[in-house]
C-alpha cells in the first residue's frame, strides 16, 4: 500500500476520534445536562400544527401508483368494510377524586439555586475542561508526528515508515481508550453526584407540597398561567439547600464502578432503610418531553 494512501486512511481515523470525544466534551461544557435531572430540562416551546381533518374510519386511503404521476387514476381503489366493534358497557358509579390542588415547580430553577448543584458543576465541570485542553494536547502531538513522518518519508525505507506507522498507531490507539475511559469516569460522577439530589428534591418536593395542601404538582413548562401562590420553586430550593448543602463526589482518579465494587460508596444505602412518608404524597407530574433532535 502506498504511503500516501495509508496516511490517508490513518489521517481520517484520527479525526473521526478527535472529532467524536471533542463534541462530547463540548456538548457537555456548552449545557448544563449533566447538572440538571432530566426531568427538569425545558422543553422546547410547543410548535403550532397544522389542523387534521378527521377522516371516516370506512374512508379509502388512496396508494400511490403509475397512474398517480399522470393524474388520478381511472379506477377507484375499493372500500373494504371493517369489524363491528363491541359497544362499552356502562361503568357503576365510583367516588369523586378529591378536588384539585395544584402547584408548579421549576425543576432547573431549583438546580440554579442548588448549592450541592453548583459543587457539582464547579467540580465536574473543571474536570471536563482538564480532559478537553489534554485531548487537544495530544492531537497536537499526533498532528506533529505525521508531519514528521511525511517530511522524512523520502530518506526512510518501506521498513522504517511501516515501523513509525505502527509506533504512532500504538500511541493514538492508548490515548484514544484513555480519554474515552476518563469521559466514562466523569460521566459516573456526575451520575452519582446528581442522583443524590435528585432523590432528596423528590422527598422536598412532597413535602413542601404537602405543608401546602396540594395534591396535584406540575412542571411550570407545562403550565401557561398560575398565580404566585401556587410556584414552590424557591421555597423548594431553600429546604434543598438546608437539607443537602453539599453532596459526595467520587475522586478525579476514582473509578466510580470500581468504588461501588468495594461496598464503600457512601450512596449505595439501603433505600428501604428510609421510613415511608406520612400522610399520602402529592402526585408529581412527568417532565414534558424533550424534542427530539440530533443526536450525547
């Protein structure tokens, strides 16, 4: 194989890696993700449809064929006639739920609040910028090797380019498994980092909503208008930071699953240890959906 045409091929594997690692790295410095439960990441803003006609169940629908390109088709396609469907039967009468008492929350207003949320970001985040800067380092090196194997390619046997090839093949392979390794490591901190607040702002959440009487709380991405009463989003966000200022994060060289392996992870708790909560807990509404997109 000619060399330029292996420096070619070697040339792109190199960019597809740093290319891949560099967008995750800066997907995650540019959003705050990581530091955000999922439920709380805003949705998109609602997107106006189109208005559907509703069509008879019975109604033909028309296939595309031939004939389509020329104009209609001079043939009807037919009307199949579908299953009688059963009638629903009567339901006895049941009792009424309790009437609705309802709050809104701001899950990533909360987090901007967090002291715990802002250790994590601070930490994580200094960590994710520490991995980005080694990772162009290198490229920086891989970059510089290339060129030198290009210029002295003249004077080199088939022997020796082959031998510099595999060399710095050896080295990109090493480096590419250590970064992607260290992304994995950062990535479960922040897991076990953010599930330690999450499940303590579930806990606030009920009971500030209880203290309040409601039993109905939702998303206030979901809701177009509430009055000031109704927002617990502050009041949630300083019980959280009274209850959990901060939160353990494992180690920078701390491989969270091998930590998890020796029993030590101060969050591996048994959750059932926990009493139940009194009284019955205020139903919390699911986070809207995030819209989809391009694809961490």
């Amino acid at each position: 194989m000619p060399y330029s045409y292996r420096k070619a091929l070697f040339g792109a594997a190199l960019l597809s890696f740093s290319v891949a690692l560099a967008s995750v790295a800066k997907a995650q410095n540019a959003g705050g993700g990581w530091f955000v439960p999922k439920a709380s990441q805003p949705s998109a803003p609602p997107v106006a449809h189109a208005p559907q006609r509703h069509v008879a169940a019975s109604a033909p629908v028309a296939m595309p064929g031939p004939a389509a390109e020329g104009g209609e088709s001079d043939q009807n396609p037919p009307v199949l006639p579908l299953p009688p469907i059963p009638n629903a039967p009567e339901m006895p009468k049941g009792a009424a739920p309790p009437p609705t008492v309802m709050g809104v929350i701001s899950v990533s207003g909360v987090m901007s609040q967090s002291s715990a949320g802002m250790q994590v970001e601070r930490i994580l985040g200094a960590r994710r910028d520490a991995l980005a800067q080694d990772l162009q380092k290198e490229q920086a090196g891989w970059r510089d090797e290339q060129q030198k194997l290009q210029a002295q390619a003249k004077s080199m046997t088939s022997d020796q380019i082959q031998t510099r090839e595999r060399s710095l093949q050896t080295r990109v392979m090493k480096a590419q498994q250590s970064f992607r390794n260290r992304n994995r490591i950062i990535q479960e901190a922040a897991q076990v980092s953010l599930g330690q607040i999450e499940r303590e702002l579930v806990q606030v959440i009920q009971k500030v909503a209880a203290a309040h009487g409601m039993n109905l709380v939702l998303h206030s991405e979901q809701v177009a208008l509430h009055v000031d009463g109704q927002d617990i989003t502050n009041e949630v966000a300083k019980q959280l930071n009274a209850i959990l200022p901060a939160v353990f994060i494992p180690e920078a060289n701390v491989d969270p699953e091998e930590l998890a392996k020796t029993g030590k992870m101060p969050t591996t708790a048994d959750a059932g240890q926990q009493g139940p909560a009194t009284g019955p807990a205020p139903a919390v509404a699911p986070a809207p959906a995030p819209a989809a997109g391009p694809k961490k």
